[in-house]
C-alpha cells in the first residue's frame, strides 16, 4: 500500500465546492444583469 492508495482525493467536498461557487456566480450574475435591465448603471 503506497502513499496514493493511502489518501485518496475527497471528490465529494471538491464537487460540493464547485458547485457552490457555480450558485454564487449564477446569483450574481442573476443581480447583475437585474440591476442592468433596470438601468441602476446609467
């Protein structure tokens, strides 16, 4: 049993992760374009 077998990657926290930042880049961007429809940028 070498050192690879020993730690594996945890898949399930990284997957969490990026799934977590995809929900806060899609909610701002969500914002973002709200507050352009609005006109709040002029």
């Amino acid at each position: 049993m070498n050192e690879k077998d020993k730690y594996k990657t945890p898949q399930g926290t990284i997957a969490l992760m990026v799934i977590f930042i995809i929900l806060i880049i899609a909610l701002w961007g969500s914002a973002y374009l709200t507050m352009l429809s609005r006109g709040v940028t002029q």
